[in-house]
C-alpha cells in the first residue's frame, strides 16, 4: 500500500531542502551581501531537492511499493 506523498519523510525534507534554497536565492538569508553567487547556489539547492523529491516518488510508484 503507498501511502501519498505528503506523508513521506521524503516529501518533508525536499520540502525543507527546498525552502532553505529558496530563502538563499532569495536574500532572506544573507540579505546584505553574497550577490548573485548566493542566488545561484539557492535555485540550485531548490532544483535538486525538487528533482530529487520527483525522481524518488516515481520510483516507489513504479515498484509497485
């Protein structure tokens, strides 16, 4: 039985992984300095944990689990 994707420890810390590189993309984090080096290492973060987050549910979905 698979349980939905909210439900997972997965989901939650692409979630947080996520939020943190959104804040560094952002300027929440650092918002006096960085440039755009910040900003890029941010949407990276942010596009790996998503990518991460995707690839994973869809290989529980495809075992069948």
């Amino acid at each position: 039985m698979k349980k939905p994707g909210y439900k997972t420890t997965e989901f939650w810390l692409s979630t947080a992984a996520a939020l943190v590189g959104i804040a560094i993309a952002s300027g929440a984090v650092n918002p006096d300095g960085g440039g755009a080096w910040d900003k890029v290492v941010g949407m990276i973060v942010a596009t790996l944990a998503a990518m991460g987050y995707t690839i994973s549910r869809g290989n529980v979905k495809a075992s069948g689990k």
